[in-house]
C-alpha cells in the first residue's frame, strides 16, 4: 500500500489534471460564449458560433464536476473552507452556469429574435462570469484567505466580499478570461467557415495572444515580487499530523515565498518561459493558416500555465492571512490513506475512461459549420 506522503502528492497531481482537463474542455464553449457578441454581427453568425458548441458544453461540465468531487473526497477541508469563506463568489459562479442551459435548450424553441438574443445574452453571462469569479478566487488564494480553525475543526472567516477584488485577483482574472478567448478562437478557427467569422477570429487570435502574454508576466510578476507570500519551513512528524492545524508554527508569511521554488530549482523557469513561447507559436501559426497546431499550441499553453500555477503555490493549497500556521497543504489537508487508496484506483479506472469519452465525442462531431449547413438543416441545430 502506498504511504501517506506519496498519496498526497498523487492527489496533488490528479486534482490539477482535473482542473487542467476542466479548463482545456470549458475554456473551450464558456470562450465561446464570451466571444458570442464582439464576433458574431447578427443572429446566423451567433447561431453559427453557438453550434460548434452545442454538442459538447454539458459533456464538458463532468470536468468540471469530478474536479469538485476529487476536491471532497481528497481534500474535504479544502473544500469546506471554500465553500464556507468564498460562500458569495461560489452563488454567484453556480447563477451564472444555471443561465447557460436555458441560453442553450431553449433558444430555438421559440422563433423570436428577441428571446434568441435574450439566450444570447444569457450564454454570454453565463461564460464570462465562471472564468472571472476563478480568477478572483485564485488571486485571494495567493494573498491569503481570511480564515481560521478552532480546535473542533469548525472554521471561521473573517472577509468581506468587496476585500476579494484587488489587483492580483483582477490581473489574474484578466488573464484566464484572455485564456478562455484565445483558446476558443483557435477553436473556432478550425470548425466554422465563414469569410467574415474567421476574419474577425484572426484578428482576435494575434490580438489575445500578445495580450496573454503581457497579462500573464504581469500576473507572475506582481505574485512572485510584489504579494507576500507563505513558506513552510519544515514538515510535522506522522504523528503530529492529526494536529497540524492546530498546532503548525512552521509557517512563515514573507516577502518573495512565491518565488521560492523557482529559486531552489532554477531549471523550472522553463515553464512560463514556454507558456510565452506557446503564445508566439499561436500567432505564427494562425499566420501561415496552420490551425490545427494553434489549436495544440492553444492546450499546451494551458498545461504550462498551470504548472506554473502549481509550481508557486508548491505545497500551500489555501494559506490563512489570519493565521498563517493554520493554514492548508498539501500534508495537511488530505483524506485518510484508506479513502486515498480507494480513491486513487477508482480514478485509474475512470479518468482514462472520461478522457477517451472526451476526445471520441469531438472526433466524431469535429465538422466544420457554414450559414449553407446552419440554413439547410435549420430545425437540426440549436
């Protein structure tokens, strides 16, 4: 049987598989759906736009949801603190994907062109708001979550909604909202055919990618040399670990911890050094019209960000700016070996599964949409 410690970092690596695999999948339509308006100039172009989506934007959300779901089974309190300190954004996260369904199903129902453009408007809320509200999250994980943990393990929080907007969770939501309409334009660029979208999408791609860049060495600027950050000194024996939340005073809040695992090993530069390369490497493929390596580059890029991501914040998961003992990793935060184990050979079993489900459905629905197709099969399409 696995030990504790290595089950850890397993789970580390399984959770932000899910999440990369999450933001690949629902990058995709939710990009899309921010896209809706500035690309498509009339109710066939959006129609169009939609359609290319339409098979895949709920199969999409399993990626989403098993996220949360390895979140709760692997790092119950992890999940807890977000729940419970983040309860606001999280609402308002879940109102925006309730609207995206009803844009979906229902926009065809009734031939109107209001209620078309009211769906519109709804599948536009629905995608730009998810990846802002991550981005918010994400930003105030950096700079510490306002919480702390009794000896009962209840938790308690001490934030205010209007505290979460500064300028890490803004650059950082800023970002990923960039992420998700480069990733879709790549997209785009393969599946539709027509003059005036791909137009308008090239000019968005070259657009987006410079922007990816300046936004994201931004972002890892401000992080690594202008927020504080938390560094965990050493590691509790085994059988201290049923208390290291109460207990941790290895946990230090300091100037410069953000860069701390890039300064001990200097070679993982590399990553966000590719996540810019991957970024130029779109452009100059969508110039020469090679679109399905803009489209890979788009999904390698992604990786490298996260990495990256994952690098910084290397072994923290939520840090406390209350109580910067308590605050949660990825030694402390975990399930029992038990339910780890179990969980881990259920994963073996049914990631592959998801991911193959994944790549058959858009195999075989990959075809290119045109106002011809959209037009001849009118009551086919959404």
């Amino acid at each position: 049987m696995l030990n504790h410690k290595i089950l850890c970092i397993i789970w580390s690596l399984i959770i932000s598989v899910l999440m990369t695999g999450s933001i690949i999948t629902n990058g995709l339509d939710m990009g899309v759906g921010i896209l809706l308006f500035i690309v498509g100039k009339n109710n066939i172009e959006r129609r169009i736009m939609i359609n290319t989506i339409a098979p895949h934007w709920d199969g999409n959300q399993v990626w989403l949801i098993t996220t949360a779901a390895a979140l709760f089974a692997a790092w119950p309190i992890v999940y807890a603190t977000i729940f419970s300190c983040l309860y606001i954004p999280i609402i308002l996260l879940l109102i925006s994907l309730f609207l995206r369904p009803i844009g979906f199903e229902y926009r065809s129902k009734i031939k109107n062109k209001i209620w078309q453009k009211i769906c519109d408007i709804f599948i536009s809320i629905g995608s730009f708001i998810p990846p802002f509200i991550f981005g918010i999250i994400l930003g105030n994980i950096f700079k510490g979550i306002p919480f702390w943990v009794d000896k009962y393990y209840h938790i308690f929080s001490k934030g205010y909604f209007l505290d979460l907007f500064n300028l890490s969770s803004i650059l950082i939501s800023s970002t990923i909202i960039i992420i998700f309409i480069n990733h879709a334009a790549s997209y785009l660029q393969i599946r539709v055919k027509e003059n005036n979208i791909n137009y308008r999408l090239n000019i968005i791609l070259k657009l987006f990618s410079i922007l990816l860049i300046v936004f994201f060495i931004l972002s890892f600027i401000n992080i690594t040399m202008y927020t504080k950050g938390y560094k965990i000194h050493s590691l509790l024996s085994n059988s201290n670990i049923d208390n290291f939340l109460i207990n941790n005073s290895n946990i230090t809040y300091e100037k410069y911890a953000w860069i701390n695992n890039f300064r001990k090993n200097t070679y993982l530069y590399i990553i966000p050094l590719l996540s810019i390369i991957f970024s130029l490497l779109m452009i100059l493929s969508s110039i020469y019209k090679k679109l399905i390596v803009t489209f890979v580059c788009s999904i390698l890029n992604i990786i490298s960000i996260v990495i990256t991501v994952g690098i910084i914040i290397f072994p923290f998961i939520i840090p406390s700016s209350i109580k910067s003992m308590q605050s949660l990793t990825i030694w402390n935060s975990t399930s029992s070996t038990l339910t780890l184990t179990i969980m881990f050979y259920i994963v073996i079993i049914f990631m592959p599964i998801i991911l193959m489900y994944t790549i058959w459905c858009y195999k075989k629905m990959f075809f290119s949409i045109n106002k011809k197709e959209i037009k001849k099969k009118s009551n086919f399409y959404y």
